[in-house]
C-alpha cells in the first residue's frame, strides 16, 4: 500500500491550521 | 485498560500510524528496577492525525525546560517504550548524546520526521525517546530488528539528515539485549 509521508515543512504548517489548536 | 480508538477527525491529515505519547521520571534515590520503571512511566495520550499530534505537543513542555532525570516517549500505539515489549524485543537504538540547549529542536527534528515516515524502513521504527539529565540529555530512535544493518544504516543516515546535527557528534547503536546487560 501507500504510505502516508509528510516533510517536516507541512507538519509544521499544519500547527497553525485552526483545527490543530 | 480499554481506550477508545483514536481516528483522524474530520479535515485532519492522518498519520501511517498511530502514536502514544509516555512521561517518566526518575524519583531521586530509588533503584531503576523494571518494576519502578514501569510504575514510573505514564501515558499521556494517543493520536492518529498532524493536528492531534499538535494538540497535544503545543501544549508539553519542551524538553529542555525540563529538570531532573525525565523522559519523553513517543512510541506507535500498542508498543510499550520498554525493551521487554514484543516489539523491541529483538531490536536495538542509535543514541545521540547532546550537550545542553540542544534537546528541543533536535527533540522536534526527531519526531516530525518519524511521524512524517521520512525514514523509509517499512514497520522497522517502534518510536523515540529523548531522556533529560543532569549534564547531558539523550536522544534515541528505536527500531524492531537489531541485526538488519541495512535497515539501522538507513536509520543513521536520515538522522543525520534530519537532526542537522554538529559534525562532531557521536552515534551509538546498542542492542536493547546489550542494554539489559
């Protein structure tokens, strides 16, 4: 299967995503 | 003790695993016997997206804000961060030894790129830990199987990569068997 693969970049702007707090 | 499953909520980017976060600390004094330790060792909580990994990391201290002989554990749901557990078993971990004031970014470093699969060995990782001590804190990756040496290779290499680390810096394979002793 696939794999879920994510660079640091996007995990970091996922953190400012309002759902995240 | 039964928990309820987590699942990404709605519009949240899910993870390829999910994930405990575990707190330990060493009270002063006592011996390190596998039955303190496992009293000592507490979960935190269990995600399964990006954005429940932020909610609960937004909200810990960093590490190097800790004090005392204290433990960060970031291991895949279902796997204890103890050698006896079935997964590590048979496995081992690359230690890196960091002098103080470095033990959050590399600590960050670590685990978004665990989280994120940046490191490209199949079901081989079993989660990280960062340990905070008196003159130095420790960081350490953990991985299923021991003596697959392309596999704890691969391990190194995006470390290296990922923590941006000082050229000097000393990396150390240890078999969690070699531990025990």
């Amino acid at each position: 299967g696939t794999r879920i693969i994510y660079d640091r970049k996007f995990l970091l702007e996922c953190r400012n995503s309002p759902i995240a707090r | 003790t039964k928990r309820k499953a987590v699942v990404p909520g709605a519009g949240e980017h899910p993870l390829q695993y999910n994930y405990t976060f575990w707190y330990s600390r060493r009270t002063p004094g006592r011996p390190a016997s596998t039955q303190s330790y496992e009293q000592n060792i507490k979960q935190i909580g269990s995600f399964a997206s990006v954005e429940q990994f932020w909610r609960f990391y937004s909200h810990m201290i960093r590490p190097g804000d800790l004090t005392g002989h204290s433990d960060f554990h970031l291991f895949k749901e279902g796997i204890k961060p103890m050698w006896e557990d079935d997964a590590n078993k048979s496995g081992g971990k690359w230690i890196i030894r960091l002098r103080k004031g470095l033990a959050s970014r590399c600590w960050e470093n670590l685990i978004l790129a665990m989280l994120g699969e940046q490191f490209m060995v199949g079901e081989e990782i079993c989660g990280a830990v960062v340990s905070v001590r008196f003159q130095e804190d420790i960081i350490s990756i953990w991985n299923k199987t021991a003596s697959d040496q392309a596999t704890t290779a691969r391990i190194r290499d995006t470390l290296r990569r990922v923590l941006n680390l000082p050229p000097n810096t000393i990396m150390e394979y240890k078999t969690h068997t070699d531990s025990i002793k």
